[in-house]
C-alpha cells in the first residue's frame, strides 16, 4: 500500500470509511479475507467511537452493495477495491 493510501486511512473520520479500514486491517493482520471477526460488533462500535446500530447499518449496506458478505461474526470481503474507496 502507498505512503498515499496510508495517510488516508489513518484519517478517515466517516464511519462507514472507519468500518471499512476496519475490515481492510483486520482482513490484512488475519491474511485472508474471509475471517471471523475477533472482537464483538458492539466492541467494534466502541472501538471506532459510535454505536452497535450504526455498526449493524453499515454492515447491512456492505452486504446488500456485495461488498461484504457477513454471517454471525464471519465476515467475507467480496470487493476490496470498494472497502478501499470508501476510506
């Protein structure tokens, strides 16, 4: 990843840009993209400073964009090009 790419990760402040860096790391630091999450949705709300709801949205709108796929707390990424630009 580029010096670039990385400054804008490190300052996404939308949410939906927080969880996809979320899921882009993870995925990376797992080595696959289909991984089991290994925190609690809640604590992932709490982690990226909002709510469980807004986690649950935003995961129900990468998975209805074919982004993601997600069952129980596996979560699959389809399109990593589109997790990377929502960053």
């Amino acid at each position: 990843m580029s010096f670039k790419k990385k400054k804008t990760i490190a300052s996404t402040t939308d949410t939906t840009g927080k969880v996809a860096k979320y899921l882009l790391e993870t995925s990376a630091a797992l080595g696959d993209k289909k991984f089991k999450l290994p925190i609690k949705k809640k604590d992932i709300a709490t982690y990226l400073g909002t709510t469980p709801e807004t986690i649950s949205r935003i995961f129900k709108q990468l998975v209805n964009d074919g982004t993601i796929a997600s069952a129980g707390s596996v979560v699959t990424i389809l399109d990593e090009d589109a997790l990377v630009d929502l960053v």
